[in-house]
C-alpha cells in the first residue's frame, strides 16, 4: 500500500513523486520523499500539522497520528 502526503492546498487528482510518504509491503514501509517532508514539518513548523492530510493508495484518509500509530508496527527503511 502506498500513502501519499497532502498540504493545504493539494489536490488528491496532482499527486506525484514529492507527495509519496511511503510504501508497506510485508511488514517494511519503504520512505518517500513525503516522509523526508513531514519529518521536517513535525521538527521544525508542527503549526503545519493540522493542514496536512495523509491518504492511501484507494484514498482512506488518515490523520498524522493515525498515520504514525500506523507505521509504529512496520519496519521502516529509508
């Protein structure tokens, strides 16, 4: 399953490569260069949190916490 990250003003149908969060495969979530971004953003502009959206390959949102609570049982490569 691939999860997508999604600022303010994205749009779900202008998704690319700058918006992948990541990819689960098996028990292992691989990171994109969304992650890199919302690594930042919880690091050093958390006032950005609210406005992020985070969804999956058929469109389920998640929250961030959802989102972290998520990957916490996963192995993470990056």
């Amino acid at each position: 399953m691939t999860y997508y990250i999604l600022m303010k003003d994205d749009s779900v149908d202008n998704i690319w490569d700058e918006n992948i969060l990541g990819e689960e495969s098996f028990g292992t979530f691989y990171t994109g260069n969304g992650f890199k971004a919302l690594n930042n953003i919880v690091t050093e502009q958390p006032e950005l949190l609210e406005t992020i959206t985070i969804i999956d390959e058929k469109k389920k949102s998640y929250s961030v916490s959802e989102f972290l609570d998520l990957i916490g049982k996963w192995k993470i490569m990056s």
